[in-house]
C-alpha cells in the first residue's frame, strides 16, 4: 500500500518534551512494566486503581490507559469512573482487551465499557480483537489464538462499528479506523516470550495518544517505535530477560535516525 508516513521522530520529540501524564488503571501482574516503558518514552505514568480517586487522578492526565488483564468488579467500576472523567475533558481513552474471549466476564467488560463510555483506541491481539467483533472465538488466557478471519477487514469493520481506532497486535501489526488503515512490520519473534508485551504497548500507545491528536497516527506511530526498539534490542539480547531490560533501554535511546533507517510503516 502507497500513502503519507507519519512522522515518527517528531511525535516521540513531543513526548520527551512535554511529559504527559499516563494515566493507568492496568493488569497488575504487568503494572511496573506499564509504568516503566512510559517513563523511559518521557511520558509520566500515575496508577489509581481506587474508585475514590479514579476520575480525579484522570483529571490530571494527558491520555487514559484501561487494561483487564487482572480483572474485578470493583475495577471495572473505576474504569468507567476515569473513562467518563476522561471523556469529559476530552482526553483519549485507550482500551487493552486483556483475555478479551476467555471469559464470559472479560467479554461483558469490554462491552460495557464499549457502550457506556468513548473508547478511542481498542487495542488486543488477533482472537481478542475477533471476539469483540462478535467472533465465536476462545482466547488462550491472554494469549492469541488462532483466527479463520480476514483480520484488516475484521479491524476495519469494528472501527465502523464502535467509532473507535482498533489496533490488531501479532507479527504484522494492523491499526485502523473507518478510513484508514496503517499496517506496522517492526518487531522480532521474542516479543511474544516476555510477559508484558502486550501490556506495554498499549502503554505505548497511550503516551503517543497524549501528544498527537490523530489517533490513528498516534497508534501506528507508537507501535512502529516499539517494533524498532524491539529489533535494536534483540540483537545483543541472550534471551527473553535480557532481551526485555534491552527493549527499555533501546526506547530510552531511540533516535531519529534509527527510526528512518528502520520504520517498516505503511499506509
């Protein structure tokens, strides 16, 4: 596919230099992973799990990141608290759907949050993206699982639906809206060998969603540094542990010139 690329290195200078605050109501088995990739961005992340203080802390926050992954009752209610919050003060509500068709429980909590709040980018991997589009698919826990399904078109078709930008994660990432669609092919293979992942790329997501209003752009850009990061990474990395504490560090310095050398971004 043909079209404008995004530019990369300007949207990651913004961020460094305006410091948004990250907003996170997160899995905690990946919640200090969460927090760290957007410190080391430039971004500022804050956690308020509370319902007491849910909406007030979004308050204070450049975007809003909603992850299900540690799923309860009681935080579902303090989503949808900082999500009206957000929509409200019209910053970007991103949405991580965590085991997104698991369970019936994670199925119900996307839905909800789907029809009583703005979700402006959703965001899982290929069978949670499928189940949220009305799929009969199971997901693997929070792993993805195999999908029999055209995933552009899919993404495509719930963007239309839900009004929202719908971001597909795997070995080519997809990100969409109604019109457009952006297809990232940065990345390496141990990405999926490290608890997390998924996590902080929707973190990723978020603190580009801070800086640049089109989101669409926002998700393709900030999956696109990740990717790079990735690749630097991987090639001193020993293993998954190693690799990881890489990965932080490659974002950290990520530059302009690493990205034009290594962007596979497409339009």
């Amino acid at each position: 596919m043909t079209g404008s690329v995004p530019n990369l290195a300007g949207a990651l200078q913004r961020l460094r230099e305006t410091q948004p605050v990250v907003h996170h109501i997160t899995n905690w088995v990946t919640i200090y992973d969460c927090a760290q990739v957007v410190k080391v961005l430039g971004g500022s992340p804050v956690m308020a799990h509370a319902r007491e203080e849910a909406a007030e802390m979004t308050g204070l926050a450049s975007s809003l990141v909603l992850n299900i992954g540690t799923l309860t009752r009681e935080l579902v209610e303090a989503m949808l608290l900082a999500a009206r919050a957000a929509n409200a003060q019209g910053i970007p509500v991103v949405l991580d759907a965590c085991g997104a068709g698991s369970t019936a429980m994670r199925d119900e909590a996307c839905l909800r949050l789907f029809d009583e709040v703005r979700i402006d980018i959703v965001k899982g991997n290929a069978s949670e993206i499928a189940r949220l589009s009305g799929a009969q698919v199971r997901t693997r826990g929070v792993d993805a699982a195999a999908v029999a399904l055209d995933l552009r078109q899919t993404a495509q078709a719930l963007a239309r639906e839900r009004q929202s930008v719908v971001v597909v994660t795997g070995a080519e990432d997809i990100v969409a809206d109604s019109a457009r669609l952006y297809l990232v092919r940065n990345g390496h293979p141990l990405m999926a060998h490290v608890v997390g992942g998924g996590c902080m790329a929707a973190s990723v997501i978020g603190a580009f969603a801070a800086v640049e209003p089109n989101l669409t752009v926002a998700a393709a850009v900030a999956l696109t540094c990740f990717g790079v990061a990735a690749e630097v990474a991987a090639q001193t990395a020993l293993g998954p542990v190693s690799f990881k504490e890489k990965l932080l560090d490659a974002l950290f310095y990520l530059d302009e010139t690493t990205l034009q050398e290594r962007m596979k971004l497409a339009e």
